[in-house]
C-alpha cells in the first residue's frame, strides 16, 4: 500500500508541474514537432533496447552454461517476448529526473531540465498506455496460458512440510496421558492432510489448491453453523453470558476461516 501511495504521489507532483514545464519549454520556442520527436526518438529507442537486451540475456547465459541448462531450461520463446514487451516506466524514472538540480553551481538554470522532465513524463505515459493496455492482446495473441506450475509447487510444497512435521511428531513422546493424547489426534490430523495431498487431482491453473475434501469442508461447515445456532441460544435464554458467547464465536470463526483459505 505504501509503495502505490508514493508512487501516486510522485505523479501528482510531476503533473502539477507539468502545466509550468510546457510554458517555460514555450517560452524558450522550442518547436512542437521538434518535441514530439524528441519523444517519440526515446520512447522507441527505450522500447527496442529492452527487447534487445531481454533476448540475449535470456537465451545466451544457457547456450554458455550447462548446469543453467539442467537447473533452469531454456523458457519458451512466447514467455521471453512477453517479459520483454513489458518494460513499463515508472516512478523511478520521474525520481531520476526530479532529482535534477534546478541550478547550476553558479547559479544559472540547469540546462534542459524542462525538456528532461517532459519527455520522461511522455515515456511513461507512452509505456504505460502503449505497452500496458496492449499486454493482454499479446498474451492472447502469442497463447501463453498458465500451466498451473504455482499450484504443483504449492502442492509439493505444503506434502513435505506436512511430512516434515508428522516425522516430528512420530519422534516425540509424552509422559502423561492427556499429552499423549493430543500428539496422538495431531499425528491423526497431519496423517489426513498428507492423504489428501496426495490423492489430490491437479489443480486448474489458477484455482486454491484444496487441503480438504469437498464433502469434509460441507459437513464441517454445517456443523459449525449448529454450533453458532447453539451458542446464540444459549446466551439468549441466559445459560450462558455474553463473554463466553464472544469466546466461542472466536473459535468458531477461526474454523470457518480455515475451511474458507482451502476453497
């Protein structure tokens, strides 16, 4: 949230010296078309040296490298394009410019300061517009889809911390019975978590992967829907006061959460 405040707030300020900028640049007569070509020279220079640089960097480290090779292949070709299509400008760019000091040593004007400012307020712009508003259409154009790769590491992932913690508590031991007992239900519960992974179907791409069943998170929804129900009355026929109702609506709540995150 931080970050979009300060950048908004850079563009306000470069817009509200926009407006001084251009008449400071008119009263210098410099040339519109002049300008504009100024502009339109940097916005295509800054696009093609990024597609430029993108590619080699890219592909040329693995054709030197066989061990890049083996750990990280070479990406398909649509990928690259897309990754080096979007070199949007941002607020660092403005930072850049704004960072230039109004004066000289000596006390003169810093040359071209004014169109400095301006023609990286267009880049932006221009790059934003241009390559931003046109991403989706290459996406499309180029049928890059998403392969689900987030999800089967999202998968991998949580079976061997799954795993890792049942082999924990497989090692542990407690001296008294209700300890025991509650390593023996959390063994249960890491024991069904792992069989569900493990069943699990792959993902579509882009949709949660889910811990638990959809008739187990049916089942325990309607239950604790009962519970509440059975709360609420209770503190309404006076069984029960309002502090113990907060406390069991918290527990409650928790579980709900917990089924919601795994939708």
């Amino acid at each position: 949230m931080l970050q979009f405040l300060l950048n908004g707030l850079v563009f306000l300020l470069i817009g509200f010296q926009l407006r001084d900028i251009l008449a400071r640049l008119a009263h210098d007569q410099l040339p519109v078309p002049l300008m504009i070509a100024y502009a339109a020279l940097i916005i295509a220079a800054v696009i093609v040296i990024r597609i430029l640089w993108v590619i080699p960097a890219t592909y040329l480290p693995r054709l030197l490298s066989k061990s890049l090779r083996r750990r990280d292949p070479y990406p398909r070709w649509q990928h690259v394009a897309i990754i080096a299509w979007t070199g949007m400008r941002g607020v660092v760019s403005l930072a850049a410019a704004l960072a230039l000091p109004l004066n000289k040593a000596d006390g003169t004007p810093f040359p071209g300061r004014d169109l400095i400012l301006f023609l990286t307020f267009v880049v932006i712009f221009a790059t934003l517009v241009l390559q931003g508003l046109s991403l989706p259409f290459l996406i499309r154009w180029l049928g890059v889809e998403d392969d689900g790769t987030i999800e089967k590491e999202e998968r991998q992932a949580r079976l061997l911390a799954n795993q890792s913690a049942l082999a924990q508590l497989n090692h542990a031991t407690e001296p008294d019975a209700p300890r025991l007992e509650a390593l023996n239900r959390l063994r249960v519960e890491y024991e069904d978590h792992i069989q569900q992974l493990r069943s699990a179907e792959p993902e579509k791409a882009g949709a949660p992967l889910r811990l638990f069943s959809n008739e187990y998170e049916r089942l325990s929804q309607e239950a604790l829907r009962v519970e509440r129900r059975t709360i609420i009355k209770l503190r309404n026929e006076g069984a029960i006061n309002d502090e113990v109702l907060r406390r069991i609506q918290q527990d409650i709540d928790l579980a709900e959460a917990r089924l919601r995150r795994h939708q």
